[in-house]
C-alpha cells in the first residue's frame, strides 16, 4: 500500500486526546488556561487532544486532579498496548509481526529490534536526531523488549535475519555492549526456528543495496514487505510488488554467509569485540 493511500490510524492517544478535550470543556477551561495551570505550551495541550503527541503518566495525574476526573486519564494511560508506545513509523510492522508465520529481514545498519540485547537498544535511541526525550526513550525500549515475546509464542514464527557484518563491527554503546549483543545473536542463532546469515563487508555487491526490507506471511497466508527509511515507513501488498522482494531475498541468502559460517564468524567477533 503506497502511503498516501494508507488510511489514519485511530489509536489509544487519539482517545485519550479526546477524554482530555472533553473533560477540559466540561469543566469550562481553556486550552490556554490548562496549559497555563500545568506549565506548558498551548500548542502541548492541543497536540495531546488531537492525539498527535502522548499523554505521559504524571502529566495525566495533574490533569486528573485537576480536572476531578477521578484518576480516568491516568488509568487510560496505563492501559494503552505496548506497541502504541512505539514510534509512530513502526507501528505498522510490530501489528503483523505478533501473528506473522514466517518473518524474513534485511538490516544494513543496526541489529533488528527483535534480537536487541536491553542495552544495545539504549544506544539505538540514544543516537537518534534530535534527540528524543529521555521518558520517551525509555518508554521506547520498554516497547522493543515486550515486542521480543514472539520469539516464546507457540508455535513460533520461522524467521530469517540477513545482517551486513559491518553492524557487527560498530561498537554502538561501547565494545562491552556490542560484545554482549553478539553474543545474544549466537544464542538466538542456535534457536530451531531461527536463522541467521551475515552479508561479508567484502562482498563487491549484493541484492539489497538499496536498504533493509522485511517480508511477512500472515495467518490468511497474505503476504506483506515492509519498507523503512528515514522516520518513514510503509508495506507493500500488491503482489508484483511482493514478488520483486521476495525474489531479492532469495538472491540475498544466497550471497551471504550460510548459518553455520554465521555462526562460527559470531564466535570470532565475541572475543573480538
């Protein structure tokens, strides 16, 4: 789906906006004045009622008070889905990827989300810019991590993850963490339903040098490729379209290091790191 067909997302933010304004008007406050009483821009407010900036939790809990709402903001708060916490761009794929049967990826620059260590994915959103507020980056991690619970679902998906040896070789956090990250990678490579390749930085060319890219296979047995580049991201269902990614996937196992080679270059680069 191209993403100016793609329709909006309604989601938890979207309704708790809509409790705020609503309980803002019952009360007969202003958005000026609310922002005024909480310490915060007017524009703030606005943003979390039409959803387009999250409600944190001790903002909520002013509100409440505030607002005699009798603590309805913060419970909302506390029930949105851990994939809403989420950036926005990602949302999408972290929909399929709980239910997916089979899950295949192609990451040129960083470790996928699904196999982080905690750590690692500190320094992930640690490097981001500009730089993101520090309860953001938390919430995000705390996301990442509960997006891990596939790999215990029975029966898990089969999965495939293709990764340039140069991410392997970046010390993103510090050599400690890198260190540790390649070791989760080889225990997660020892999983029956797992594999993965690494793509030789002396490789002249490969198939995918136009960016990273995942295929999913849904429970209908539809099949989906999500795409994602600079704070954008969109899937594909058309399937010519899937067809082209699924053939440059294939070319792509090919081309890397089979499993075994993987897994005996991880064993190299944890002493390394």
């Amino acid at each position: 789906m191209h993403p100016a067909n793609k329709p909006k997302r309604i989601t938890s933010w979207h309704v708790i906006g809509a409790q705020l304004s609503h309980f803002r008007r019952a009360a007969r406050i202003t958005q000026p004045a609310l922002a005024e009483r909480v310490g915060l821009h007017e524009d703030t407010i606005g943003s979390i009622e039409q959803g387009r900036r999250p409600l944190k939790i001790d903002l909520a809990e002013t509100l409440d008070e505030l607002l005699d709402t009798k603590g309805a903001l913060a419970v909302a708060v506390a029930k949105v889905p851990e994939r809403e916490k989420l950036p926005a761009f990602v949302q999408d794929l972290v929909e399929h990827e709980e239910e997916a049967l089979t899950l295949l990826s192609y990451q040129n620059q960083v470790v996928p989300g699904l196999l982080q260590t905690e750590p690692y994915a500190r320094a992930v959103f640690s490097s981001l810019y500009p730089p993101i507020h520090e309860e953001t980056a938390e919430e995000w991690v705390s996301a990442r991590l509960a997006r891990q619970q596939v790999l215990q679902r029975t029966p898990p998906p089969i999965m495939n993850f293709i990764l340039e040896e140069v991410i392997l070789n970046r010390p993103l956090g510090s050599r400690e963490v890198l260190r540790q990250q390649i070791r989760h990678l080889r225990r997660c490579a020892e999983l029956p339903f797992m594999g993965i390749q690494i793509m030789p930085t002396e490789r002249s060319k490969h198939a995918a040098l136009d960016g990273p890219l995942i295929l999913l296979e849904t429970p209908e047995h539809d099949q989906l490729t999500y795409i994602e580049g600079q704070r954008i991201s969109f899937l594909v269902d058309d399937p010519d379209e899937v067809s082209v990614y699924q053939q440059k996937y294939g070319m792509l196992r090919s081309q890397a290091l089979t499993p075994e080679e993987s897994m005996s270059l991880l064993d190299d680069l944890a002493g390394e790191a």
